[in-house]
C-alpha cells in the first residue's frame, strides 16, 4: 500500500498531520497523526490491506507534542499532505514515499517527504501553500497524465470512480478492521 493511499484512508479520523512507515510485530504499518477539532490522535493503517486497525488518541508525551507542532503548520497550508506526496511522486516517476512531515522554512509551510527507488533514499521538500506551488504545478501538469497511466497500482482500498470533465476521480470508501 502507497503511502498516498494510507493517508486518503486516514482522512476518516481526522485532518493527517504526518505519515511513516514503521514495522510493529513484524508487520508493516503506517502510522498517521491527525486531528480532528482539538483532538489529535494516530491512526494505524495496515500496510498490506490499507484498512485502518486502530486509532488512539494522542493525550501526552512527545507523540502530542509533535502532532500539535505539525497541527500548527498544517493551519497555515492550502495543500494537503496527500496532494503535496502525489505531486512529488508525479515529479519523482518511480520513487515511492516512505514518509511526510510539514515544517515551516521562514513563514511558508513546506513538507519533507522521504522517498525511495532501488535502495535510494532521498528527501524532497514541497511547498504546502498556493503562491509557491503554482510555480510548479505547470511544468507538472503535462507529466500528471502519462506518470498516472504507468504507475498507478491498483489499491487495497474499497473505491469507486467517477468521471469529473476528462479525468476519473477514485472515491475512497473508508473502512476500519478490529484487531483480531
């Protein structure tokens, strides 16, 4: 499961503040910070199925304090976190993300996302406000189309499709499993 996608799925607990890949009991998780109101909480998504399997409200402790941190800069952004990875995965053909976290550089809210291709890790970091991304989005706009028909994976998640104008939207459904 893409990064992408946990945090599309994640988006039913809340606004997502950071994602990383993480192994717990030998198993390959994504754990998400959100917020919902004046709640912050981290929401595990299984990284094979897609389906979130917990979500624990963050109430101290260093975990808090980050997600309030990221929450603040997420306040200024006029880009989500999942648009900010899809656009530098579109940028970056081939690279998958291993993790996103928003930081202010100056004023201007950014995000640090780490990527992989063949054993490369690599940090990219994309503007998170409209000003500086409309600088990008031009030169990106050609390659949406072409990236998205190569390397788009089918999802674990329960969609459907819609057509809007000459592209199809997928409609995530979320979906949460109990721990067995």
């Amino acid at each position: 499961m893409p990064l992408e996608r946990g945090l599309a799925a994640s988006e039913c607990a809340g606004t997502p503040l950071s994602a990383m890949f993480e192994v717990a009991e030998r198993k390959r998780q994504l754990a998400v910070y959100t917020r919902q109101g004046n709640t912050f909480s981290e929401v595990i998504v299984d990284g094979t199925t897609g389906k979130i399997t917990k979500v624990e409200a963050l109430t101290r402790g260093a975990e808090l304090t980050a997600a309030i941190a990221q929450g603040a800069v997420m306040v200024k952004a006029k880009t989500s976190l999942r648009t900010a990875v899809e656009a530098v995965l579109t940028a970056h053909p081939g690279f998958h993300a291993l993790r996103v976290v928003p930081t202010l550089q100056g004023e201007q809210p950014v995000a640090e996302i780490t990527l992989v291709k063949e054993g490369t890790v690599t940090t990219v970091v994309e503007p998170l406000d409209e000003a500086r991304r409309e600088r990008t989005r031009v030169r990106r706009r050609a390659t949406r189309a072409a990236h998205h028909s190569l390397h788009h994976q089918p999802s674990a998640l329960p969609t459907e499709q819609r057509s809007v104008g000459r592209r199809t939207e997928e409609i995530i459904t979320c979906e949460t499993t109990t721990p067995t």
